[in-house]
C-alpha cells in the first residue's frame, strides 16, 4: 500500500528515549508527529482531539502499566471505525491483541514486535500500509496467538489445506484452479470454506486472505 502524502501520527510510548526516537524517526520519513504521549489517559485524549491518520502505541504504560495502551487503541477503534493502529511491543497481550486484531474487518491494523523490527524503514513501510488500510502482523504474533487454542487448520479438508497451501505461495485463484484442475467457482467455494472454518468474518477478502496464510505458515513452522 502506497500513500502519497505524509501521515499525521499520534504516538504513544512510555520510555522517553524510545518516545523521541520513535518522534525522529517518523520526522525522517517526512510524516508530522502530532502529539508524542506515555499514558493512556493522554493517548485517548490526542486522538479524540487530533483525529489524526494513525496511531502508534506501545502494549504496556500508565496509569497500570499493564495493558493500558493496548486496551486504549481497542476503544479508540470502536470510537473511530477505521482509525490506523499500529502497535509497536516486546511482548503480545493475547486478549485485547485478538480483539485488536479483529476489529474494523481487520483492516487497517498491525502488530510488531520491537526486538523483531528489522530496521527503521521496514517499520515506516508498516506504517504506511496499515494507514492505508492495510494490515501488517508479526507471524510470532500469529504464532502466540494460536498457540492459545486449537490449530484451526485441522478443521480443513484435505482439498481446503491444499488450497491454502497454494494461497501461501501467492497463487491467484485462477492459478490454482490450473493447478489443481478444478473450476474457479470450485476454487472461491473451498476458500470460503477455508475463511469460515479459521473464523475469519466477512469483510475484506484480501485481509482474511492473509490471515489465512499467516495461519497455515505458523502451522508449518510449528510441524
């Protein structure tokens, strides 16, 4: 996802070094750090007055330093369909991560671990695409998350599994009715069957698309 302009970002970090380094680095990538905050009450505060065109928040910050940023951002989702958010943590919060995730059809959301952001421009391209209504998930993310239940993909047939092993090589519905020498229709219907059987609501079907491979590559990993 490309954005021609700058972004207009609310940032929230309770370490005052990352904060300000957080602040340079989107200032280096032309974008306007609107307001820079460490707590949630402040956090909820800037975007209820800026509305700006994302939200970067940490997991973890005041007043409980438990969940508060992350719990905060899921508010501010239900307040503001649709506002970008994108959470920067060292570690996931499995619950509110999920709800997170879940919320707006998924669409314009991101999870990213800290010790796992490779540089600087890898993290401002996640920006970007999750401002323009794009998601970007951490696959360890993916992976905590379905650790904490069953693995979804051993509801699928045989048939759905080798679709989904081919959506994960980045084959287009068309290619993989070549591949497997079934119709298209027969193709979309399996993929239904796939969306359905891994919970993922209707909405965006290039979002579940990806939540479905992210899946099936942690199931993989995990083999």
């Amino acid at each position: 996802m490309h954005l021609d302009r700058p972004l207009t970002v609310v940032l929230a970090e309770d370490d005052a070094l990352l904060r300000e380094g957080l602040v340079t680095l989107l200032e280096r990538f032309g974008h306007r750090v609107a307001a820079a905050v460490r707590d949630a009450p402040a956090l909820r505060a800037a975007v209820r007055d800026l509305t700006p065109d994302a939200l970067v928040t940490d997991v973890r910050m005041p007043p409980d330093m438990t969940d508060d940023g992350l719990r905060a951002a899921v508010e501010l989702r239900a307040e503001h369909p649709g506002l970008p958010v994108l959470v920067l943590s060292q570690y996931v919060q499995h619950t509110y991560a999920a709800e997170l995730l879940n919320s707006g059809d998924g669409r314009a959301v991101g999870y990213l671990l800290k010790d796992r952001v490779g540089n600087a421009r890898e993290f401002a391209e996640a920006l970007v695409r999750v401002a323009g209504g794009g998601t970007v998930v951490d696959p360890e993310v993916v992976r905590q998350l379905l650790r904490r239940r069953e693995n979804p993909l051993q509801r699928l047939t045989q048939r759905e599994r080798e679709v989904l092993e081919l959506m994960a090589q980045g084959k287009t519905n068309a290619a993989i009715s070549r591949g497997l020498f079934v119709t298209e229709a027969a193709v979309a219907k399996h993929i239904g069957g796939i969306f359905l059987k891994l919970d993922l609501t209707p909405g965006g079907d290039d979002h579940r698309r990806v939540l479905a491979v992210l899946a099936y590559l942690y199931s993989q990993g995990s083999d």
